[in-house]
C-alpha cells in the first residue's frame, strides 16, 4: 500500500458528492485555529503514534497540513500502521485556499 496525491480539486468534489471522508489536519493547534478546512480532525503530527486508536481503519483518510510535507509523512505513517486508504492533500491548506475556498485564510 502507498499513500495516494489528491488535488485539492479532486477533494472538493468528494465533498460536493457527500463522500465518506476522515479529514486529518496534523498541524499544530495555532495553525489549525487560524485556518481550517470545515469538518476536518486536528491530530498534530507529533501525537499521530499516541493517537491511532481514535482513527478508523476502515475510514477514507485524507491528510491536510499546511503545503503537503508534514501530511506525506503522516500519511506514510499511516499505511505503514495499516491503514488502506490513505491520500496526502497535495499543495496541502494553502492550495485549499487559493482553489477551492478563499474564505480561509493564507498564511
């Protein structure tokens, strides 16, 4: 198993069409107050390992940090901890912004 890319475009359709999705937001607290994607799951990345029991095998994972770097990792992670569907938000919340939602803010 690897870690999918998904577009932020190909995300905004998932959720256009109501698709079961697990949004997991691994920055850190004052990132994710300042700008987040509506309905996504703050886990900071350095507590990801402390944390897999709150996170469903089972559950379409997509991975949101800032750019795309911290989210990779933990999306690697992830597989490597078995979890099956598992994408990294490619470009991350920035792209999020600049794309799909300008009413959150850049930073």
């Amino acid at each position: 198993m690897s870690v999918k890319p998904l577009s932020v475009t190909e995300l905004n359709q998932k959720r256009q069409q109501n698709q079961a999705l697990f949004l997991l937001d691994v920055r850190e607290p004052n990132e994710y107050q300042y700008a987040h994607i509506a309905d996504s799951v703050l886990i900071p990345l350095r507590q990801i390992p402390n944390r897999l029991t709150d996170l469903n095998l089972d559950d379409e994972i997509v991975v949101v940090c800032h750019h795309g770097m911290r989210s990779q990792q933990a999306a690697q992670y992830l597989v490597q901890q078995g979890f099956k569907n598992v994408s990294n938000l490619t470009g991350g919340i920035d792209a999020w912004s600049c794309t799909c939602d300008s009413s959150v803010p850049r930073y």
